[in-house]
C-alpha cells in the first residue's frame, strides 16, 4: 500500500508540476500574442496581414516533414529511460538528429520551388506579389532550421522535465516579439519580421543544448552514429503521428488558403483573428494532455493498466473543465472582446467566434483520449479517422466559400471536428479503456458541465450590469465567472482528486509565504531546503 501511494504522489507531482510549467509557458505565449496581435494588424494593414498568415499557413505545411518523429522521439525517450536503456536513448537520438537534417533541407528545397509560383496561385495583390514570393522563400529557411532545431525540446519532454522546454519556449517567444516590435517601430515589414526569426530559431538552442547536458549528460545528445533499424523503428511508430499531424495542419491552416484563394486577401485576416482566440481553450488544454504521452508511456511500459484507464477519466474531466469556461467567456463576451481588442470593425465577426469556439470545443475536450491511446500504441485508427476528417474539412470549405464566404469556411470546420471527435475518438477510448457511458457521465461530463450553469448566470449577469468597453473590464469579468465556475466544479464529488490538490496546494502557498515574511521580518537565516521540508509538511497534512 504504501509502493501504490508513493507511485501515485509521484504520478500527481510529475502531472501538476508539469501542467504548471506548461501553463506559465502558454501564458508568456498568449499574452505576447494577445498584445502582439494589434499592434502588428494596425502596423502591417489588413492586406499584409492577411498575406503574413496566409504565406504561414502555406508555409507550415513544411513542417509535416517532421513525418511525427518529434512524437516518436517524447514516448521512446521516456520508456528507454524507465527502463535504463541509455545506449538505445543515444542511438535514437542521433538517428532523429540525422533525419530531421535531411528533411530540414527538403523543406527548403520546396520553398524555393513554390515562392514564384505562390503570388499567381493566390488572389495576392499585384503590388504585394514579389513581396509575397519571398516571405514564401524566408519562411521556409525558417521552418526547415526548426525542424532539426525541435529534438531538444522532444528529449527534454521525454525525460519530462517542461519547467526547461517552457523556458527555452518562454525565451523564443519573447526575444521574436522584441524583435518584431523593433522591426514594424523602425518601419520595416513582413520581410523584416520574417527575416529576425531566423537567427532566434539558432539562438534558442544555446539553452535547450545546455539544458539537456545538465539534466541527463549520460545522453551525450549528438550527431552520433544513427541506426537503420531504430529509424525503421521510430517510422513505423510515427506513421500513424503523421497522419495525425496532416489531418491538424489541414483543419487549422486549411481555411485561411482557402479563403486566401477565393476571396480577397484582407478576408484573411478578421478569419484569423477570431479563430486565434478561438483557439485559446485547445492551447490551454494541450498544456495539460502534452504531460500526459511521457506519462502514460511510462505506465505502459510497466504494465500498469489500471493507472492508464484512471489517468484517462481525470484527464478527460480536467480537459473539459478547463476548456468550457473558456468557451462560455468567448461565446457570451466574444463581442466585446473583440471590440476591445482589435477594434469595431472586427466585433462584427462574432458570428465565427461562435462556431470555431464550438469546433474547438469538441476536438480539445478529447484530447486525453487520443493522447492516452497514442502512448499505449493503440493510435492508428484514431489516425486515420483525423485524416479523413481533415480531408471533409476541405472539401466541405471548398463547397461552402463562395456561397456563404467567411462563415461557409467556419461551417466546414465544425462539422468533421465535431463528428470526428465525439462520433469517433469518444467511443473508440472508452471501448478500448473499457469506460462505460454511465461512469464517463458520472466522473467527467456532469462534474465538467454542471458549473456552467452558475457560470452563465454570472456572466449575463455583468454583462448586462457593466459597461465591458474595454480589455480591463472584460478581463474582469471572465476573471470573476471563471471563479464561479472553478468554485462550483470544486464542489462536486467527482472532482475529490482535484480538491485534495488545491488544499494542498493552497497549503503550500501559504506555508512558502508564512516563511518568506518570517524571514524578511525578523532576518531570520533560512537553511537551503527549509521551505521545501515545511512546504512537504504542509501537504502531508493535507
């Protein structure tokens, strides 16, 4: 009994620490985004804009040449290392070092074939179309240096330490944003904001190299000698990623091409900006699900089914709870927030707020699923099922565009997602994890949906008693709905493992701030590990 609690202190500590890390690092990652975005729309205009994200949307596409390795790389990383195989975590190393080189160098060699042909296959304006071409040309050097460069990273997941992959995250994202700033400031433009993400890419991988050496130096991370048959290996692993991956980058950079190609260019860009905060609910969710591949891997490798089904229905649970507030802030003050954001003229596009949000919705709340299936290995058909769901999308957009235009391309989206995700992935998890309906209902989507209901009443309610005119007031009030909701999900019984892990983490809150203040007051020497033995204390008690 006590093995089987000490395993479970220590599944929590990797789950919520590791969920933690993720977070800050999405934070760092959204606000710059968040702030980022107006200033760089008002900078660039509405037609370059709309030209910057159609080119990355096309361009983006080159990193499928990753082929899923990068996926392969996290779950072998972690099982070689649980089994003490350090040899075989070396040589899979090196051979995805070597591999991810050659296929860095074919995206570039495809940039280079697409940049003059890319103005005549879009509705790109004469004025912009040599511009356009080499944005194609830069953005492709770009994505073929970050290809190899995003092996450090996938190790580091592997050995689950996300408190270093989200600063060396945190340090890319905030020194492109600086530099980007600087670049629209001194008055250059898409050009110039493309051309300083190029030695960003290089300058990150100082720490993440580093990192890596401090952290497991046995690994000797290299371009040691590869292995043909670890190669074999990883492929016939990361087929099925692959294909997962084409089916994402269809349904998230699909429609902005297809909008590019039969509406004007400057229809791009109020597309973009109500699916990137649509967005909002799946990035926060992935910080969570991203913790779970190394973990579950792990689990496998020892056998321990019964923890995998159990991190599946919390997991499932915690997905959910955490992206149907988001949605409710989004679907209730989406028009607010956008008026606030990026100005009036976007407020009018709430409408695709509400149906990309709902999309969204339905594809993150099962993404503990697939990602548990993936690390057991029981993936491909969930693949193949993306796949075709992603194609639906297309096609479904290609159809809908010219008669409805911006909300026909929304309307493309949803239906696969939402068919894909509930129809398919739902049901395929629980026959393969052997959860039946009724315990899905009672340990995941009532504790989830039932404090929305409070939620909602909170937020008609200071909608309709308060000016939200501005990001402050908006901010303000999802703050306050959200702690209804965080309050009410709280309180149901489903939700014990989660109430345990706040008292305890409240508890270690103010035990560090109980000390800190002691110290400060009375000058009192503090020994190296006393808030951490008294921060243990405080947990156990709880």
């Amino acid at each position: 009994m006590a093995d089987h609690g000490a395993k479970d202190s220590l599944i929590r500590r990797r789950v919520v620490g590791g969920t933690i890390a993720n977070y800050a690092g999405q934070i760092v990652s959204l606000g710059t985004g968040f702030f980022l975005t107006p200033f760089v729309l008002h900078h660039l205009g509405q037609t370059q804009y709309g030209l910057w994200i159609l080119v990355g949307s096309v361009v983006a596409y080159g990193s499928l040449l990753d082929l899923g390795i990068w996926g392969a790389l996290v779950k072998y990383v972690a099982e070689f290392r649980a089994r003490g195989e350090n040899e075989q975590t070396r040589r899979l190393i090196a051979t995805a070092l070597w591999v991810y080189v050659l296929l860095g160098l074919a995206v570039i060699a495809a940039s280079a074939l697409i940049a003059p042909i890319f103005p005549v296959m879009f509705n790109v304006p004469e004025s912009e179309r040599a511009t356009g071409s080499w944005l194609v040309m830069i953005m492709g050097i770009s994505i073929g240096l970050s290809i190899p460069c995003s092996a450090q990273a996938a190790v580091l997941r592997g050995l689950q330490r996300y408190d270093l992959v989200n600063v060396i995250a945190s340090l890319g994202i905030l020194s492109s944003a600086i530099a980007t700033v600087a670049v629209l400031q001194f008055g250059g433009d898409v050009l110039g904001m493309a051309l300083v993400s190029i030695p960003i890419t290089i300058f990150v991988q100082i720490p993440a190299i580093v990192f890596v050496r401090i952290v497991a130096p046995d690994l000797r991370f290299g371009y040691g000698r590869p292995s043909l048959k670890m190669v074999r290996s990883v492929v016939g692993f990361s087929a099925s990623l692959f294909m997962q991956q084409i089916s994402a980058r269809l349904q998230t950079k699909t429609d902005e091409i297809v909008i590019g190609g039969f509406l004007p260019i400057s229809a791009v860009a109020p597309y973009a900006v109500a699916r990137r905060l649509s967005d909002v609910a799946e990035l926060l969710t992935d910080q969570f699900t991203k913790v779970l591949l190394p973990l579950v891997s792990q689990l496998d490798a020892e056998s321990d089914s019964g923890r995998v089904r159990e991190v599946y229905l919390a997991g499932s649970r915690i997905a959910l709870g955490v992206s149907l507030p988001i949605a409710a802030v989004l679907l209730l003050l989406g028009r607010q927030l956008l008026n606030a954001w990026v100005g009036e003229g976007y407020a009018d596009y709430d409408y695709l707020l509400v149906i990309l949000t709902v999309a969204t919705v339905a594809g993150s709340s099962q993404g503990p699923g697939a990602t548990v299936l993936q690390a057991t290995a029981r993936h491909r058909p969930i693949a193949i099922v993306a796949l075709v769901s992603s194609v639906a999308n297309l096609v479904l957009s290609l159809i809908l565009v010219r008669p409805f235009g911006l909300i026909g391309v929304a309307i493309g989206t949803l239906l696969p997602v939402s068919l894909e995700s509930l129809g398919f992935v739902l049901p395929f998890a629980m026959r393969q994890l052997r959860v039946s309906p009724g315990e899905l209902l009672r340990r995941v989507i009532l504790p989830a949906s039932l404090p929305v209901v409070p939620m909602t009443a909170a937020l008609y309610v200071l909608r309709a008693a308060f000016a939200l005119d501005s990001l402050f007031a908006v901010g303000l009030a999802a703050v306050a709905a959200s702690a209804v909701y965080a309050a009410a999900y709280l309180s149901m019984p489903a939700a014990a493992p989660e109430q345990r892990l706040a008292r305890a983490l409240t508890s270690d809150g103010f035990a560090r701030v109980k000390l800190l203040t002691s110290r400060r007051s009375y000058g009192l020497a503090v020994r190296p590990g006393t808030a951490d033995v008294a921060a243990g204390d405080s947990r156990r008690r709880a």
